[in-house]
C-alpha cells in the first residue's frame, strides 16, 4: 500500500469512525489495479449504531422538530455543495469506478439537480380533508416520514443512485443509513463531508460500507429500518427481500436488465447508431439500461452492423482520467471476467463476433474490454439472456413489427427499451407493447429528476425520481375528529 493511499471513516451520528473492530476494506483503482484507498469493514455493531443515530434523529432534536421549508432550505444547501465540488466528486469517483471523467464531472451536476428537485418538494407534501357522509365527523390525512431508511446504492454510479434515494427521503423528513459499494466506497464518503459542512443534525445521514454478509444483511434485516432502497442484481434483491420480510420493512427495488434497442426500417440509421453505441459503450456498459440486444430490421440489418463495427473500431479505450478516452475499464476484476467468460461462451454457442470480444491489447494494466459486438441469429445464447454489465451487445434480426414486440418482450427483465422510427404512429403503438418501466424513442440513456425510473418482473418494483417516489418515503395518517358534543349513541355498532 503506498503512502498516497487514502484512508475513509465511517460518517456515523455526526461523528468520523473506524469500524469498531478495526477491519478495512482495501479499493483498487480499475484503471491501474493498484490500491488507491481503504475504507472500514462495518461490523454489526457499526452498523447497530447507525441505524440507532439514524432513529433518534428522527424521533428527538432538531430533525424531529424542523420545518418542512426548513428541511428543503438545507437540502438546497447540500445541492449548492455538491456543484462546488463538483470537479473533485467526479476524479474520486473516476479513480475508484474507472468511469469517465467527462461523464462523473456532468453526472454531479445533475446530482445536484436532483437535491434541488427534491428540495422544492419538501414542503408540497399535503394531506387532504376528506367529505365523510357522516354527521358531527372532521377527517383529515397526514403525510408522516416513513422512519429509518437503508440506502444500499453499488458502485457503477453512486453518487447519482444515491440522490435518487436520499433526495426523496430527507424531502419526507425520514433519516437514512447510506450502505456504500465495498467495490468503490470512497464517492460517498467524500459526499458524507458535504453533509457535515451543509449542517444537517447528527444522526440524520449516516455513511457506512462493509461486505454484503455482514453489513448489508444487517441493515436490511435490521428491525427499526421502515424502508430499504435498494440498487443492484436480483440476487442480492431476493435476499433483501427475506430479510425485510421479518420486519415487514418497505421495499424498493432498482435492477438490472436486458433492454432492446428496436430499429425499425424507416429510423434515421446515424441517429440510431448514435443510440446503440450511447446505450452499450456508454460507461463500458455499466448501465442498468444498457440496450444490449440490439433488433435490426432484416432490410437495414447489414448497414446497421456494418455502421456499429466502424464506429466500435473507433472507440478511444484508455484512462478515464484522459479527456479523449471515451471508454474506461470496468469496475473489478470479477466483472470482467463475467463479460469475458459470457462472451466466450456464447461464441461457443454460435454467436458471431463481428467486433471486439477480448481485452485490449494496448492496455497491460486494468479491468479493459474491448466495444464488442455479436451476431446472434435467435435468442438461445447467454449474451442475449444475461444482463453482462459490460461493453457488449447482441445483434437480432425482425421481419416484422410484431416479431420485434415479440423478441423484446422476450426477457425476464424490464427496465428499459429503445426504438427508433420516423413514424409517429409506430413509436406510440411499439411503445405500448413494449414490457418495460422506460421507453426511449429515437433517443437513449437520458435522466431527469422529474421523469419516473424503474422496472418492471425482474427488473424490480418502485420508481426513483419523480413526485410519486417522494410519496413513497412516506405513509398516511387518517385522523377521525369527532365535533358533536353528545358522546356515541350505542358504542357497540360501528358508525
């Protein structure tokens, strides 16, 4: 470990702290595979103090008792934070993700949109007053907090997936124990520096990371957590779920997917190419909506590849650190060598490999994988079926738009969806058949705090983002005034 490595603590109560039994988890820089940081191994005993912070913010001090006005002016404080720093968050989270740096510079400052979004929100919470056809009754509804939240965000875009979550739930007045990727932590602990110096009370936003056995089970198992918000695999969801079940905890889950990019005959073929290559080499592929099965109309098939395998030849793969690379590594060495063993198996199965499909031979160092591209003549291969968290796509062909609807739909997943056509009338039918949370036409991977995300079947439930996510970080309260000055008439029949 050399000497510019950087040491991280726990942000627990207001408070910086080593994990209680000294453990450290130590990050490699994807670029170099060299230690660049070290962070704490939270125990269950850390993890015990966060979530105990986190409810007695909630319930006691100046948290408990702020204004919703009051919480959006320090939500807006935090957002300002976040767009100074802006340059710094986004080398931190370069060197600990490999994801470019043109993009975590961008993506921060849409992080701060996000907190701005969510702080104009916090005080339009309402209830309502509600017309009982019942004489002498005053009914009324409270939104309240829904109490503890778990944030447990991974490590392809942390600080964005983080506001997603944070955002909402701070707007509702709740207090939220943040579980950091072990694979790339050091985001958020340099985020958790922002909400010391924004002046939120102790307790009210706690940082922690740890391995998933002990810290993760422990938080989403933990029995005064009211709320898990979750980003990740549908593994790892499954189990959330078990252990949220034994507290009857609410869930939120955001996963992965298989989304198609559908290409009709009529589209704008640069236009299109310009979405597949956004959707599948855009942060090396490390995207939840990833369009990884790309569907050719059989007419535009050969032009189409022919187009990507130029424009993949093109691709500067490099240091994420450098303002002409336009793909860095991927985040460990276990992801590649997910991508690579799929690749390789599929090929196996038949696939073609039109491009790509090793790591680059330029790069000695890092988690590099080249832009690849497979032909796959039906669906029956593992790179169609599996969501590969990699710079890779498979290529289908369509006679028809039925058969189109009918091989995107042909996933497990449902997160997101592309298409590209010049007909109206095409896009709007295309797009109500399509079995997924987000459809983009003749565009891709595009965000706005104001636009619902999610997914639906194995893709998870829940939105992020949105007015109706705020709602979800909160529960109603029925209040039943009675006016009359005379008690019940017969306290034994139900009014």
């Amino acid at each position: 470990m050399s000497k510019e490595t950087k040491k991280y603590r726990h942000y627990i109560n207001g408070e910086w702290c080593d994990a209680s039994d000294g453990g450290v988890i130590k990050t490699l820089n994807p670029t170099t595979e060299v230690v660049w940081a070290e962070a704490p191994a939270a125990t269950v005993e850390d993890v015990d103090r966060a979530v105990v912070a986190a409810k007695s913010a909630l319930y006691r001090g100046e948290w408990a008792t702020m204004t919703a006005s009051q919480r959006g002016k320090m939500i807006n404080r935090l957002a300002a934070l976040i767009r100074e720093n802006a340059p710094s968050l986004g080398i931190t989270e370069t060197i600990d993700s490999g994801k470019l740096l043109t993009e975590t510079r961008t993506q921060t400052t849409y992080v701060a949109d996000y907190y701005e979004y969510f702080a104009g929100l916090a005080d339009k919470l309402e209830g309502a007053t509600l017309p009982i056809d019942k004489p002498d009754m005053h009914v009324y509804t409270l939104r309240e907090p829904i109490g503890v939240v778990a944030a447990v965000v991974p490590w392809n875009a942390q600080m964005f997936l983080t506001a997603t979550k944070l955002g909402p739930a701070l707007a509702a007045g709740n207090t939220v124990v943040i579980k950091a990727s072990e694979d790339a932590p050091a985001p958020m602990f340099e985020f958790a520096k922002l909400v010391e110096q924004a002046g939120f009370p102790p307790g009210v936003v706690n940082v922690i990371t740890g391995h998933g056995e002990t810290c993760g089970r422990t938080l989403t198992s933990h029995p005064d957590v009211s709320r898990v918000a979750f980003t990740g695999g549908p593994a790892t969801a499954s189990r959330i779920i078990q252990n949220t079940a034994r507290n009857f905890a609410m869930v939120s889950l955001e996963l992965g997917g298989k989304s198609p990019i559908i290409v009709f005959a009529d589209a704008n073929i640069e236009g299109a190419v310009n979405g597949i290559i956004a959707g599948n080499f855009g942060a090396s592929g490390q995207s939840c909506v990833a369009g990884s099965r790309v569907i050719l109309h059989e007419s535009i098939h050969d032009q189409v590849v022919d187009m990507l395998i130029e424009r993949a030849k093109q691709v500067e793969v490099g240091n994420p650190l450098d303002e002409n690379t336009q793909m860095g590594p991927l985040a460990t060495s276990s992801q590649l060598e997910h991508v690579e063993s799929i690749v390789t198996r599929s090929c196996e199965q038949g696939a073609s490999l039109f491009h790509g499909g090793a790591r680059p031979a330029n790069q000695e160092r890092g988690y590099f994988f080249e832009p690849t591209i497979l032909g796959c003549p039906h669906h029956d291969f593992e790179s169609v079926d599996h969501e590969l968290f990699g710079p890779v796509m498979s290529v289908l062909k369509f006679k028809d738009p039925d058969q189109a609807i009918s091989i995107a739909n042909n996933t497990r997943f449902g997160l997101g969806a592309g298409i590209f056509t010049e007909s109206l009338s095409l896009s709007h039918w295309a797009s109500s058949r399509i079995r997924s949370g987000i459809v983009y036409v003749n565009t891709y991977r595009v965000i706005s705090p104001i636009a619902p995300f999610g997914g639906y079947a194995q893709s998870g439930y829940g939105r992020e983002a949105g007015s109706e996510s705020l709602l979800d970080y909160t529960r109603t309260k029925t209040v039943w005034v009675n006016t009359a000055d005379r008690p019940m008439s017969n306290p034994f029949i139900m009014r």
